[in-house]
C-alpha cells in the first residue's frame, strides 16, 4: 500500500503536467497541439454521410432482392415495394451529390491538421496493400511436374583443330581509315525559315524571295510555309530580306545552339531568383543565361522549381 505521502506527491506531479498552458507552451518555440481545419472536418462528415447512406442502400436492396423471391410477388404481395424502391433511388440521387461535393472539398495543405495526417496515412496504407496484392497477383508459383531436369553436360573429347585464318594479314594494318573518319567535320543543319501562309500574299513573296536569293525548295504545312535556304549564307541572305521586307516569319534555332535547360527541385517556393543566378554563375562557374520560376498552369502559382538554361559549352 502507498503512504499519503506518495498520493500526495503522484496528484502534484498530475496538476502540473494538466496546467501546462498551450499559448505559453507555443510562445516558448514548441509545436502547438494539432487541430482539424474546416475543410477537413466538412470532408469528414461528408465521408461519414456516404458510409451510412452506403449502408442504408446495402440493407434496402437485400429487402427488395428478397421481396422479389416471394412467388406472388407479381400479385402484390408487397404493397410497400413501391416505396422502398423510390428511397434507394433517392439514396443513390443523394450518394452521387455527396461525392460531387467530397471531390470538390479542397486538399489540406495545414501540417498541423490531424485530418490531413490522417488522409496521408490512409493513402499509404491503401498503396502498401495495392503494392503486396500486385506482387502476389504475379508471382505464379512453378508447377513441379512441368519444371526440366537438369541435364548432363555432354563432355568432349579434347581435341585440337588447326585452321588457317584467311583475314591475318588485316591484323598489320593501322587504324587510319579511322584517324580519316574522325577528322571529316559534320556538316551543320540549317534549319528552315517558317514564313506564314496567306492566301493571296505568298505566292508574290516566294517569287520575290526567289528573284532576290536564288531559288529555295519550300514545303506547305498548318498553316506555314517551310523554306529550306540549303546553306547558312543562303540563310541569312533570305532571313535578312524578309526581316528588311517586314514579312511574317520566325527561325528555329538549331538543336546545336538551343540552350541547355535544368530543373532545380527541393527548394522554397519564395527562394530569390537572382541568388541561383549569381551562386551557380559566381561559384560554380556555370554559363547561365537565364532563371525562372515554374507556376501551375491554371492558378499561375509559384511552384518550388527553378529552370535554369546554360549556353551550351564543351562542359555543358
């Protein structure tokens, strides 16, 4: 049996751990205690609403299953069917529009809200149970009747086979055709010129085109018209006339001079663009020409990814 003097001391010991306030507690620099955010708690009960109505519908289609087995069911046996037929068809009305609106309740992004703890532990225990179903769905066990024996290795007598290679002298030849090869530079691509189409107006600017620089080869494709200059002065000179002409048209740079682009990943949303640009430029020596911030498509939020693009270099 416990002395007073231990009661006492174990009810001390209780106050003070229940009278530690929260405010204070979070005014010190602790966490404060979880809570659940209203988008959470309305998920919650509308998830709770959809399980007792699922039940509900479960029990009523087992009553009209069994209605429908009576044989003078066809006679009115049941005059309250009917009725009980138009409340599973309300409860399915009512289970389509909760799910509605359970998929337009927004995701909880509070770290400290219990139901968003909770919704990411219950998609990790769905994936770990989808995952070990998967593996065992595959895996199929041998059938030990149809498994082969294992079959001696059929041994050879040692036996030594003198022939004549006929390709030994290619042995004294040196590498040069290769040295060749190595040296022949690889021609450049020039990339078309995409001039775009107009019903009464191209015809007079190929012309032009052609009586100025010399005739070109063009193809017709959504919308544009590709001209293939055929070498890079050709290239200039046609891109240079259009540009003095004000023609519509724009350049595909080649894959050759297109910049190197990188995606950093990992960081904070709010990170300083111009720090990047001057740690990877400054430090790290890298050829950078530009930094953005990459957003959502349709909120144009920032997300926590930078694409960086170099000029390509030996080292990029």
């Amino acid at each position: 049996m416990a002395s007073s003097e231990d009661e006492d001391t174990r009810s001390c010991a209780g106050d003070n751990f229940m009278q530690i306030d929260p405010l204070e507690k979070a005014d010190k620099g602790l966490s404060p205690p979880e809570h659940t955010c209203a988008d959470c708690s309305r998920r919650i009960k509308t998830d709770h609403a959809m399980k007792f109505g699922n039940s509900r519908l479960t029990s009523l289609d087992m009553d009209m299953a069994t209605m429908r087995t009576h044989p003078d069911f066809a006679n009115g046996a049941y005059p309250s069917y009917p009725n009980i037929a138009a409340e599973a068809d309300q409860i399915r009305a009512n289970l389509k529009e909760l799910l509605g609106e359970l998929k337009s309740i927004p995701l909880c992004e509070d770290d400290n809200c219990i139901g968003r703890s909770r919704r990411i532990n219950e998609d990790m225990r769905k994936l770990k149970i989808k995952s070990r179903e998967s593996r065992e769905n595959e895996f199929i066990s041998p059938n030990r009747r149809k498994t082969s024996h294992q079959s001696k290795a059929v041994t050879s007598p040692n036996i030594s086979i003198i022939s004549n290679n006929p390709f030994q002298p290619l042995e004294n030849i040196t590498d040069s055709n290769d040295q060749n090869n190595e040296t022949i530079a690889v021609p450049e691509q020039v990339p078309p010129i995409m001039l775009r189409y107009t019903k009464d107006g191209t015809s007079k600017i190929l012309d032009d085109i052609r009586k100025v620089c010399g005739p070109t080869e063009n193809k017709f494709t959504n919308g544009l018209v590709k001209i293939f200059p055929g070498t890079s002065q050709k290239h200039t000179e046609i891109s240079n006339y259009c540009r003095t002409q004000g023609y519509d048209f724009h350049v595909i740079q080649p894959a050759s001079k297109r910049p190197f682009k990188v995606v950093i990943k990992n960081l904070p949303h709010d990170h300083d663009i111009e720090e990047i640009k001057y740690c990877l430029k400054n430090e790290h020596m890298f050829p950078v020409e530009k930094v953005v911030q990459l957003t959502k498509f349709r909120t144009r939020e920032p997300l926590p990814f930078f694409l960086v693009e170099l000029t390509k270099t030996k080292d990029v």
